[in-house]
C-alpha cells in the first residue's frame, strides 16, 4: 500500500515538473533568485523595470492560452490537440503568442535580476521553443490542411510583420 502511494505521489511529481509553464512561471524564478542570492552572498540587485517584462510574459501566456482553449478547445499544450485554427485575437498578429509569453518571462527573469544565467536559460529556451514549435506545426499541418498552410503564410510565428 505504501509503496504504491509513493509510486502514485512520484509520478503526480514527475508531470508537475514536467509542465512548461510551472518550470518557466514558478521553478526557473525560485532557482534563478536563489542562485543569484549564492552568487551575490544574499545580496542581490534588482531592476525594477525588468518587473513589467515578467509580469507582461505571465500575461500573455495566461490570457492567450484561456483564449485560444475558448476558441479552439484543446488543453494546454499540443498534447491535447485544439479542434480548430485560431486565427483570431492575439492569433492573428503571431502563431505562438504562448511560447512568446514564456521568453518574453525569461527576458524579464534576465533583466529584473541582472543574471547571466536566466540570459543563458533565455538562449537554451529559445531555442528549444523554436524546435517544439516546428513540432506542433508539422502536427497541426497534418491536422487541419490547407487551411493551416494559409494561417501560416499570413501570420508570423514569433514577431508581427517579421518572423
């Protein structure tokens, strides 16, 4: 009975850890405050400006992805693949508003700490994040067709009217 409780608990561990959002929204800013506090010996600088990036990030990725589950049903994330395109609101001007939200975060956790290692979690999360996304598209290509392919060519995937 124990050990199968213990197993259940580990697994219920694993998957919250696994979740993007709660490494980028709660883990990365506990170890990137704490690191920073061990480098500085407890003393650390902030930059208040870099506050209004954090909290922008937190945002958007909260409020893009209630819209985009409203709008096209899914869960979070690709696991739970929506219904349909949502080429509306925040969709219609980037295909990754989410994704952005979380490096927009990052881009804060860097500058309201003035840390090189959240600039360097930035860089590794930028790329990781391009990756996942050319993942979910090929997936959501497959899925809708057509229909994707020209949702694609009028929309960016990561800055309006750039990239």
């Amino acid at each position: 009975m124990r050990e199968k409780m213990s197993r259940t608990v580990g697994r219920r561990l694993r998957r919250w850890f696994q979740s993007t959002s709660k490494r980028t929204f709660i883990i990365y800013p506990i170890g990137i405050i704490a690191f920073e506090l061990g480098l500085h010996r407890g003393a650390i600088h902030v930059q208040p400006l870099g506050a209004i990036l954090l909290v922008w990030g937190y945002l958007q990725y909260r409020l893009t992805g209630t819209y985009r589950t409203r709008r096209g049903g899914g869960g979070p994330g690709i696991d739970v693949p929506p219904n349909a395109i949502v080429a509306q609101g925040p969709y219609r001007y980037v295909r990754n508003p989410m994704y952005l939200g979380h490096l927009i975060f990052m881009l804060g956790l860097a500058i309201t700490f003035s840390s090189l290692a959240a600039a360097l979690l930035l860089l590794v999360h930028v790329v990781w994040f391009q990756r996942r996304v050319l993942d979910d598209e090929a997936r959501l290509e497959a899925r809708f067709g057509a229909p994707y392919l020209a949702y694609k060519a009028r929309v960016k995937r990561w800055i309006p009217g750039l990239v």
